[in-house]
C-alpha cells in the first residue's frame, strides 16, 4: 500500500529543554491542523526538524522514538547547521528576498552549501521511509531543492511542493547567485502550489526568464516531464474558532478585559515579531489617528500583541528595539492617569486568550509590508460570532485577494491607514455586518481541510496525466 509522507522543516511537535527533561508539545498552527487528519492515517508519517539541538545519539533515539508513536521522524540539525541552514540561508537570504526586502538579504557561499546539505539530509531521512509509489508534500522556503533532489531517486514517487510565503516578481529572484538551482529544485515536484495567481503567475515568469523553459495555461514543460502550478488559498480551522470564541472560558477572558480596559474600544494587532509584518509602520499610524482625531484619544486603546520570533537574527533585534521606544514615546505621550493608548504585549496567549481578543476587537489590524497569506485575518474572522467587526487589511497580504469585504489599504501610507482605522470606528453596525457575514461564507467554506483535500486531489490528478502522457 502507498503511504503519504509530509515534509516541513518543523515537525508538528515542538520538543523542548526544560532543566533536565523534554517536553514534547503539539504545534497549535494551521499546518498541523489541516494535515492532522493525513499523517497520522495509516502509515503515513511527517518527516521534519523537532526545532532543538540534540547532543547525544540516546537523547536523539529518545527523541526519535516518542515521536515514532505519533506518526512522525526527526531530522536533527548540528549547531552549524541551524545557523547557516535555517538562521542563514533560510532566514536571512529566502525570507527577505521572497518578501521584497532584498536589501536585509546576505548572500553566503557557506550558508548556500549548509542548505544543500540539510536538503540533501532531509532527503535521506525520507528515503529511508518512502516507497516507489509513494506521495510525498514537501513544504515551504527552507526545502526549496527537496523536490528535485528526491525526483532523481526516487522517479516515480508522487511529490507535492507548497510555498508559504509570497513568490515575488523575477527581478528578486534573479539577484540570488543559486537562483537556477533554486528552481530547478521545485521542478522535481509534478504538482507546486502558491497561495494567491500572482506568486504563481511571478514563479512562472521566472522559470521563463531564468531557465529559459515555457509554460502555457499553469503546465511547465521541462524536457522530461511535466509540472503542474495551481493556486491553492489556505485556510483555516473554521469550526475550531467559532466554538471557541462560542466557549464560556472565552466570553469569561473578554469580560475581564473589557472591564480592565475601563470599556475603551479596541484596536488588535497580532503578529510574530517580523519586518514584513509591518508593525512599526502600524505604529506611527496609530499616532497619526490620534494627532488628526484627538475625540478618539482616551476612547481607543491599541491591544498589540507581538510574538518573539527568530531573536538571533539581528534585523529582528533591531526591529524589537525599533518597537519598544514607539510604544514607549506614544504612550508617554499620550497617556492619562486612566488611559493607555497603546498595549503592547511581547510574548504569545493560549488561544482561549487569543479568541477572546478577537472576540474584544472592534477593528483589527492586519498590515503587512508582504506576507504570503496571513491566517489572523482570517481567525479574526472565524472568531466574530456576532457578525460585528471590521478588518482593516493589507494590499500586499495573500488573504487580501479573497476577502475583499476588509478595509483594504497600502501598509506603507501612514495616512491611509489613519483614516482606514477612523472609518472603521464609526461604520455603521448594518454594514460591518454585511462584510462580516460575506467574509465568514468564504472562510467557512474554504477551511484548512479543503485546503488540503483541493491540494492532495490535485496532486493525484497530476501524476494520473503524466502516467497518461508518458503512455501516449
Ligand atoms: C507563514 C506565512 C502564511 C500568533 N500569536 C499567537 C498565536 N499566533 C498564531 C496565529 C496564526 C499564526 O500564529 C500566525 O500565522 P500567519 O499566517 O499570520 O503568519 P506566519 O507565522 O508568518 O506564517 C503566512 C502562513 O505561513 C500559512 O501558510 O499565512 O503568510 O508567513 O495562526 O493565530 N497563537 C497563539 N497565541 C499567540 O499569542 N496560540
């Protein structure tokens, strides 16, 4: 029988040192839900990195075998590996390149070759497992050569790739010196999927531009075989939001806040700590709508929660900074002895506290300088049981391509999103309920499960026409 392999940088468990023990906590993130259902089905298995370094070979048999027993197999990373693999060349070359910001990029020869390496272990690992006929999903930015890598072993084996993050247009594409490996590597796979056209439409410019090979109607014709490129929207865990903001634990939170916060309306921003999520630009923002409308001052709080993410990174460092002396001056500034403008949080909230925030917000924030879909906009929404609210999003976010009932504005013009934020205050109930009721059928229906079944589906479909053509 064929078995379905994942494949992701991060397992869907986060192992962790606490003193002298592990812990071994489930991922609560959208990925793991919506491929929850496949690979703990049958024999399938996920195959990923458990997110800490391991010293000895008896912790890593320790490790390999608890997490055997929930349907997943470690790939350990040295100390080298996670700093020119994951913190370089994945974080500090990929990610600011795919999300525009090319100027924080480094371009390491040693970093690139930590990259091919780790992809070269994780294809060992899923060697290891995988049978002629089996399917294999890769994910994301950090196993960008995986695909091809797997295809000259293993030819005959379904393989699946998701981007997660944006594809951006061929010019960045081409400042990277491993830009044609880089592609060549996706193309292993029959089936690769984006989240919006436009980082297809990107992806496929690229391959034509780079690799010189065309494409017509999403079909990449490589001398051997053909690759499919389709768009596939993620969604979300729709039912598990709405009951949970349904949940009394959640209506009990909102209470407490609501009546800690003196009833100030509420602003919500909720971000990992990120450049692209554009949170510093969020702020000054913030300040403007105070300056141009000062009937809001001691009516609106900003609640802004930011979770730590990739600190060893130094633009991140210097972002956290940026962060603390914003909401240090504006509130410094603004403040009265019973009002705070702006309430920031560093750190991350069980989901009963996340939904109940969500459920407190009248308008929340999601502005990203890019981001390849943003699932807060969409939990924001799940989370609305009542129909109120308003979401003020980003142009540049993949979710702005489908939920086009959002406030929709350019996270980089300050004064837009003033004025987004003041329309939002004072629009009237009927018509925040109008785009809410729109917005939740959407995300309702295209949850994360669909999302999975539209993808997996699709890749069956893929290798059924190359077995047809390869017959013909
Ligand atoms: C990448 C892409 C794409 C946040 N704070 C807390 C918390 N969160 C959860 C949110 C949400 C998740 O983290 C963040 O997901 P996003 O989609 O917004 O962003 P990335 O982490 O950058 O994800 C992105 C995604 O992959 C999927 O393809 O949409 O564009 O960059 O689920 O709820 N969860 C809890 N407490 C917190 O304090 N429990």
């Amino acid at each position: 029988m064929s078995r379905t392999i994942i494949v992701s940088n991060r397992l869907p468990t986060k192992v962790q040192r606490t003193d002298d023990s592990l812990t071994f906590q489930p991922s609560e993130g959208g990925l793991a839900t919506g491929l929850g259902s496949i690979y703990r089905e049958d024999d399938n298995v996920w195959v990923g990195w458990p997110g800490l370094f391991v010293e000895t070979t008896e912790e890593e048999e320790y490790i390999a075998e608890q997490l055997r027993a929930d349907s997943m197999a470690p790939v350990f990373l040295t100390e080298a590996e996670i700093r020119d693999f994951y913190e370089g060349f994945s974080n500090s070359t990929l990610w600011p390149t795919f999300h525009y910001f090319a100027q924080y990029a480094t371009y390491e020869q040693e970093h690139w070759e930590a990259y091919v390496a780790v992809n070269e272990k994780f294809c060992q690992a899923v060697l290891e497992l995988a049978g002629p006929d089996d399917t294999i999903w890769v994910h994301d930015y950090q196993l960008l050569l995986l695909p091809e890598m797997l295809r000259q072993q293993r030819p005959e084996c379904t393989i699946g790739f998701f981007l997660h993050i944006p594809f951006p247009s061929h010019e960045l594409i081409r400042v990277l010196p491993w830009r044609a490996e880089l592609l060549r590597g996706m193309l292993g796979a029959d089936l690769i999927g984006f989240h919006t056209f436009g980082y297809m439409r990107h992806f496929l410019s690229a391959v034509s531009q780079i690799l010189g090979i065309p494409s017509l109607n999403g079909q990449v014709e490589t001398p051997t075989r053909t690759v499919l490129v389709d768009a596939f929207p993620m969604g979300i865990d729709y039912k598990r939001y709405e009951q949970t903001a349904s949940s009394e634990t959640a209506q009990q939170h909102e209470q407490d806040y609501r009546e800690a916060l003196r009833e100030a309306r509420v602003i919500l921003s909720i971000d990992r700590l990120d450049y692209t999520k554009g949170i510093a630009q969020r702020l000054r923002a913030f300040e403007l709508l105070l300056q141009r409308y000062p009937e809001w001052r001691e009516q609106v709080s900003l609640v802004m929660l930011v979770v730590p993410s990739r600190d060893q990174v130094p633009q991140y460092a210097a972002l956290k900074e940026e962060i603390d002396e914003l909401v240090g001056r504006i509130n410094a500034q603004y403040r009265t002895i019973s009002w705070n403008p702006i309430h920031y949080f560093y750190r991350s909230f069980p989901l009963e506290e996340l939904v109940a925030l969500y459920r407190l917000a009248e308008v929340a924030l999601v502005t990203p300088m890019r981001d390849g879909m943003n699932l807060v906009a969409k939990e924001f929404i799940a989370s609305k049981v009542d129909q109120r609210g308003v979401l003020i999003l980003s142009e540049r976010a993949g979710a702005a391509r489908e939920l086009s009932d959002a406030i929709i504005i350019n996270p980089t013009d300050a004064g837009q999103l003033a004025e987004a934020m003041h329309d939002a205050l004072v629009m009237p109930e009927e018509e925040q309920t109008q785009r809410m009721t729109a917005m939740q059928a959407l995300v309702r229906q295209y949850d994360v499960f669909a999302w999975t079944k539209l993808f997996m589906d699709r890749l069956a479909y893929s290798k059924i026409k190359q077995l047809t053509m390869a017959t013909e």
